[in-house]
C-alpha cells in the first residue's frame, strides 16, 4: 500500500525515487504509518503536500 501511494506521489510530480523530494515522502508515509495511519487515502491526503517546496527549486 504504501508503495502504491509513493509510486503514485513521485508519477504527479513527475521526479524521480531518488529526489531529496521523494525521499522525504518516503520517510514521511513510513512513518505515518507507523504511527498508525492506515488508510490509504488518508495517507494520500497526509503526503499529498510533502516536497512540494523542493519541486519548485
């Protein structure tokens, strides 16, 4: 699940896995997760702004 959303928020945005941006969303739906965010569209709504500062650089 959380892939799907990762893979989803990078095609969006269109950056790559390995961008300081994708990585961070990374870190951040792991870690929703952890702490106890279980649907998947929550979590879409949670990461939907994360990176969104970097992609502007």
């Amino acid at each position: 699940m959380i892939k799907d959303i990762y893979d989803e928020w990078c095609a969006a945005r269109c950056c790559s896995k390995d961008s300081p941006s994708a990585i961070k969303a990374a870190q951040e739906l792991i870690s929703m997760f952890e702490h106890g965010v279980r649907s998947k569209d929550d979590l879409r709504i949670m990461v939907g702004t994360i990176g969104a500062d970097l992609l502007k650089h």
